[in-house]
C-alpha cells in the first residue's frame, strides 16, 4: 500500500479514508497512523525527488518523513522484537 507519493508536484498522504491528502496538512495523529503503517509488510513510498516537488514546503516535509518512516520500515521486524522481549517478563509473570 502506497502510503506516500508525488503527485501533480506535490507530496501526499494516505488518509484513513484511503484517499489522498497533501503532505502540508500532516498532523501528529496521522503521523502516528503512518508509523504505524510503516511497520507493516506491504509499505510503499515514492523516492524523495526534489525535481518532482515543486513546492519547498513540500520538500522538507516529505523529505523528513519519507526518510524515517523508510528507515522503520526498514528495521521493522528488530522493533517487533525489541517490543516483545520488552513486555515479556511481565506477560511471563502474569500468565503464571
């Protein structure tokens, strides 16, 4: 699922209605909705290009978020893991 991409020379989200919105209205409950997108198996952005997007404001925006919503998805399955064995001892403790 393409949850990032440049359009009409500009960046765009995938909102939760599974449309498109610009990159310039993100706010941090969406953000929070992309990271978690991004630790999913099928997430797909478009490449940074900053001959695509016209609008500067538009640039460093999806500059920044392409960049560590790529490098999560990257480390996904480690922060699964990380998460797990962090809440293990408790989820041992308490299934006892």
């Amino acid at each position: 699922m393409k949850v990032l991409k440049i359009e009409n020379s500009q960046g765009h989200y995938l909102t939760e209605e599974d449309g498109y919105e610009t990159v310039d209205k993100i706010d941090k409950v969406i953000l929070l909705r992309l990271v978690n997108l991004a630790l999913e198996d099928d997430f797909e952005i478009d490449e940074y290009d900053e001959e695509e997007l016209k609008n500067q404001a538009h640039q460093i925006i999806y500059k920044s978020i392409s960049a560590k919503l790529n490098d999560l998805h990257q480390k996904r399955n480690q922060f699964r893991d990380e998460s797990e064995r962090l809440y293990l001892d408790e989820y041992e403790k308490y299934k006892a």
